[in-house]
C-alpha cells in the first residue's frame, strides 16, 4: 500500500558498507565517524549500531573554513589512534579520532563539528559588539576569570574574552548588577548541566561539556546569546 509518508533519506557513507537512513531519536550517541556525542538526528545503520552524525554523513571531502583560511582542509580518516599518532582538535583542544580534517602543510587538525562553530556571536556581558571567534595570546575570560590561551570568542576593539565554553555559563545581567563593573559581574554566574555518565564508559574524544557547548551553538539556541542574523546586527 501506498504511503504519503516521505521515505527517510538514507546515505552510502565511505565509512560503512551498509546504507545509512536518517533517524530522530530521543537518547544521545557518540558518533562512530569523529567519535564525539552526538543527539537527536543520526544516520544509522541498525544492524551494527553504527551512528553518524548529520554533519559527519553529509560533510564535503574538502573544506575551505574560517578556522583556516589560508588553505582548504581535507577530510581524513584514521583507524586506529595509538600514543604515536594522538592528535588534538586545533580548536577544542580534545584528541581527534576517526573522521577530522587536517591541514598537511600547516599540521592543522580539527574536528568536523569544530568548523561548524559560529564565526560571530553577540553575547549578553557584551551586547554593544560581535564576538568573533577566533586565535590570540593569553587574555582574561570575562565569564570564569580564568586564562584564555587559544581560540576564543572576542571583541577585537574592546579586548573582551570569553572561553568558547564559557559562552553556555548563565549570566545574570540585572541592572543591580552591573554596578561594578570589574568586581560583581561573575557573582552571577553559574556552569550549567552536569556530568552524565551513560556514555563515560565509551570515552568519547570530546567531553560533555564541550559536546553540549558545539550543540547549542550550532543549532543556535544559547541563552546568552542576543538572536537575530549577524548582519542585521551589525548594521
Ligand atoms: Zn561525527
Ligand atoms: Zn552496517
Ligand atoms: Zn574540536
Ligand atoms: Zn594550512
Ligand atoms: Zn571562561
Ligand atoms: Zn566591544
């Protein structure tokens, strides 16, 4: 009998020899392409449980990012990961395993997920200015007080930091609490979530906190963040 239903679309992946069909799904899953978390869209293939995320299903074998813009990055594959060949994500810092993309020349290294991070974000401590997400020396997040040494979310004119994981910490802008400009701004602030450990015993590359910080931002629902497009914005 005939359906109106759409059938759900289905992918050949060069990671996999079976077909893999698109799938809503409830629970999270680490992602046997790049090995991180992943939720509720997968490509799967249910007879081997094998899971990839949408991005890593679907994403191009060369990629020109604004995380490197200087050359295109290509889509690597490595087996297996042993203490010789361990590598970290450029942009997170976490080891990258399975599916990434490198750099040859420049030894760039970076998690599929990792390129699709936002470029600008306009956060709520800071709402006069873009944050550009970007590489620079050592700096003072303006959420946790801690040291920033890589990339991060900045405001170039005002040099005005925040972690990339920082970017979820609830932020508490009441007017009673901006008075002090250097001193109460992070009694407001609070991490959110914590540690699930249904998944720990698989050691995915990529901790949960930084796969709940690359979830929210990709979809776009932060609460710090101020919404509308980017170029409106800056306007
Ligand atoms: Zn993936
Ligand atoms: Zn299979
Ligand atoms: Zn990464
Ligand atoms: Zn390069
Ligand atoms: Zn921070
Ligand atoms: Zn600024």
């Amino acid at each position: 009998m005939a359906s109106k239903t759409p059938k759900p679309r289905a992918v050949q992946h060069f990671t996999h020899n079976h077909p893999l069909t698109e799938l809503n799904i409830a629970c999270d899953f680490i992602c046997d392409g790049c090995k991180t978390y992943g939720s509720d869209k997968t490509y799967r293939c249910e007879p081997c449980n094998y899971d990839l995320h949408e991005y890593c299903a679907t994403c191009p074998f060369t990629l020109q990012n604004f995380t490197h813009p200087q050359h295109e990055i290509s889509l690597f594959r490595q087996k297996q990961s042993t203490r010789q060949n361990e590598r970290v994500c450029d942009i997170c810092n976490e080891s990258v395993e399975g599916l990434f993309y490198r750099c040859k020349l420049c030894e760039f290294d970076v998690h599929p997920l990792c390129t699709q991070l936002p470029q600008h974000v306009r956060h709520v401590l800071h709402p006069a200015h873009h944050l550009e997400f970007r590489l620079g020396g050592e700096s003072t997040c303006m959420v946790c007080q801690g040291s920033c040494q890589s990339w991060r979310y900045r405001c170039e004119l005002c040099k005005f930091d925040i972690h990339i994981e920082c970017i979820l910490a609830v932020c508490n802008t009441s007017p009673s609490n901006q008075t002090d400009e250097s001193g109460t701004k992070s009694r407001g602030l609070k991490a959110q979530g914590g540690q699930s450990s249904s998944l720990a015993s698989r050691r995915p590359s990529i901790g949960r906190r930084m796969f709940r910080v690359l979830k929210a931002l990709t979809v776009g629902v932060v609460c710090n963040l101020i919404a509308g497009p980017i170029s409106e914005a800056l306007k």
